[in-house]
C-alpha cells in the first residue's frame, strides 16, 4: 500500500511527508499546493489505491465488489495548526 501511494504521489501535484499505514485505516501527511483540494487528493488515493489491490490482490474484489469499492465514503482531515512539522510526523509514525 505505501508504495502504491508513494508512486500516486509522484505522478501527481502533491507530496507524502509522512506515512503510516494500519489494517484499517492509514495516517498521511501530505504537502500540496493551494490549487489542489484534499478531496481531490483524498479521490485520487483511494481510486488508484483500489485499482492496486484489485490487481495485486485479486481474490479481494470479490469480496468487496457488491459496494464496487475497497475504501468507506468518508475521511479525516486537518492542517498541521499550531503543532510542528516533527511533532505531526512523529505522531504518525507512532501509529502503526
């Protein structure tokens, strides 16, 4: 999975500072410019990340074809705020 959103990142407009992925859900830091929406990176994501597990994982998609879909509608995001870049980062790699 984190490669798979690592090379998403790379062929798109926006960066992955920081990763961690868990069985359920998985924390990113992300860097982008201001014309990109994080829905518009959120979508991406979770489209191509999909489109990676059915090719590597074929058996899945049985399993998660009656929603046509491996990821839940919705998702969390926040900007860093008051809290350094390190502390964020250091939170995310406390997660897994």
């Amino acid at each position: 999975m984190k490669d798979c959103i690592l090379q998403i990142a790379e062929k798109s407009n926006f960066s992955i500072k920081e990763m961690e992925v868990e069985p359920d859900h998985i924390h990113i830091m992300v860097e982008s410019c201001p014309k990109i929406s994080p829905l518009q990176i959120v979508r991406r994501l979770k489209q191509h990340t999909t489109y990676c597990i059915w090719q590597d994982f074929p058996s899945l998609k049985r399993h998660f074809w009656k929603e046509k879909t491996f990821w839940s509608d919705g998702y969390f995001c926040s900007s860093i705020g008051n809290a350094s870049i390190e502390t964020v980062k250091r939170y995310i790699q406390s997660q897994g």
